[in-house]
C-alpha cells in the first residue's frame, strides 16, 4: 500500500445500509447542535447514524445507533465524521485507523490543522458525504514501543508524534538518540520528539521542527531545548528507525502518543519509532485546495502582491 494515496469515493460499490460514525467535542453547545444537525440530515438521507455509548445522550439523535467504545466501533461504517478540533480528531483516528475508515473532521475547534473543513462549510460538507463525494489520502503514522532490559513498558502508534519529555521539571532529561542502529548523539534537554509530516505543524513546529508537506515521505527527528551545539531539527527517510534511551544521570521520562496514550520510562528504557504499519485516511470535500492554502489560512501569513504565472 503506497504511503499516500488519494481516490474518489464517488460511485464506490458500498453495502446496501449505508452507516457513518459521528464523533463530537460534546463539552461545547454550539459543537452539540452541529452535531445533532448533521445526524439528522443524515438520517433523512436514509443513513445509519452511529454514536459512542459517552456521546450519545448529549446528542442525542432519535434513531441513532448507539454503539460501546471497542476496538471495532468504526467496523462496517463508510465514514467517520468529526465535528471538533485537532484533539477531537485524534480521538477518532483511534477508532478509525484499525477499521481502515476515512475520517472527516469539520473543524470546530481553533487551528485544527487536521480538518480539512471549516464549520461554516458543514451543509455542503453533508451533501458531499450524501453523494460519496470525497477524496481520501493516506496519511503515515509512526508505530512506537517502549522496552527495559528486553521486557515490554508499553506500545502504540501516533498519528501526529511520539515523544519522550522529562518526568521531573526542575532536571533535565539526558538521553542518547539512535538512529537506523547507529548512535547519533546525546542530549541533556527537555525532551525529543519523532513525527510524521503530518505532526509537523502541531508539536514538532512548536520545538522549532520544519514544516513538511503531508505528500513528503519522512520522519522528524526533534530535540527539546537541547544543550548540545549540534542539536537542529533532522528530516530522515521513512524507512528509518530512530530509538531513544533514557540514561540514568537526567530524570526518568515519559512516553506519549499524540500527547494522549502516556507510558512512564525508567532510567535504562528503551524507545523505538518506526513508520507504522497502517496509514491513517483523511477525506476531504473535492477542489483545489492545497496545503499551501492551509498555511496561508491557519497561520494568517501575508500574500499580498502575489499575482502567480503570467500566461504566455
């Protein structure tokens, strides 16, 4: 399965009951009743709506199915549909990525880089899932495991980044960062962070990581307030792995996925960050919106005086 790859879902055979999952920020009112007007056109539409067990009094949305938090919650859907911000999607990447379902997120949050769609643009998102009319990219995700002595801590995956901070704020973390087998170097710093292009606008660009565009096959390597000269952001191939070890002469550490699934690292742990095994896939409504154009969006950066190619 190639790392990133867009396909319509138009005219796509699907089975005869159709069914999307519905996930929402429900800690906020306005978030609630563009929730339950969604479902409801949904089900007008004929589709089966699907809600979290947590979520599903808040919304509540006559006829919907309401289904417990598992693994297999995404199971025979054809769409996951977020209305929130970047943690909200997040969340439902967890339920999305093992059932290999798309996910749309309708950004109710603040920056939501991950949405691909602004709140005042839900109706027309709506119709677009009622046509099955969306383009679907992969997107990487990093597989992580943490180990001592050989004897498993804990594992996962991330979307966004994994990273390894200080557990104890007033000393600093020193750990040797690996990578494809060989030592790179040591750092005496508050943390390292290893993320996909995805991740590289959220924690990574806040460490001071570069920007890489989602099509861009890689993963970054970033330290956190490192006290070393050689301590810059690094772009390494996909195929690599990078591995930390926390030394016993810093504080111990703790490990996080998306800065949600957290595993405490003793002195002498060992972190191991490979491309994950299973991509993450994003829908979005169909046009020419770019990249480049969230930039511009999210971080208000000045284009004035741009006129583009001149034809011939």
């Amino acid at each position: 399965m190639p790392w990133r790859r867009a396909r319509s879902e138009r005219g796509r055979l699907r089975p005869v009951t159709r069914s999307v999952l519905l996930l929402a920020h429900t800690g906020r009112p306005s978030t609630v009743a563009a929730a339950r007007a969604a479902a409801g056109r949904l089900r007008e539409a004929g589709i089966e709506v699907r809600l979290l067990a947590e979520e599903a009094d808040e919304i509540a949305v006559p006829g919907a199915v309401v289904h417990p938090t598992g693994p297999d919650v995404a199971a025979g859907t054809e769409l996951v549909l977020v209305l929130g911000g970047d943690g909200t999607i997040l969340r439902a990447a967890e339920h999305a990525r093992g059932a290999q379902v798309p996910l749309l997120g309708v950004n109710l949050g603040r920056v939501g880089f991950l949405a691909e769609v602004e709140a005042s643009h839900l109706d027309h998102t709506i119709e677009h899932v009622l046509a099955r009319d969306y383009v679907v990219e992969e997107r990487i995700t990093v597989d992580v495991s943490a180990r001592i002595d050989g004897r498993l801590l804990g594992e996962g995956w991330a979307l966004n980044e994994v990273s390894v901070e200080k557990g104890d704020r007033a000393r600093m973390l020193d750990v040797v960062v690996e990578v494809d087998g060989r030592p790179l170097s040591r750092w005496g710093c508050d943390g390292v962070v290893a993320a996909t292009p995805t991740g590289s606008t959220a924690y990574a660009f806040s460490a001071g990581g570069p920007i890489v565009w989602p099509g861009v096959e890689a993963l970054l390597v970033v330290p956190i307030s490192a006290h070393a000269l050689f301590a810059r952001p690094m772009v390494i191939a996909p195929s690599s792995m990078v591995a930390m070890e926390v030394l016993p002469s810093g504080t111990d550490a703790l490990m996080a996925c998306d800065g949600r699934r957290t595993v405490h690292l003793p002195h002498g742990a060992r972190v191991e960050v490979r491309r994950g095994a299973l991509p993450v896939l994003l829908a979005r409504p169909p046009g020419p919106r770019t990249f480049t154009d969230t930039l511009v969006e999210k971080f208000h950066l000045p284009v004035d005086g741009w006129r583009g190619a001149v034809d011939d």
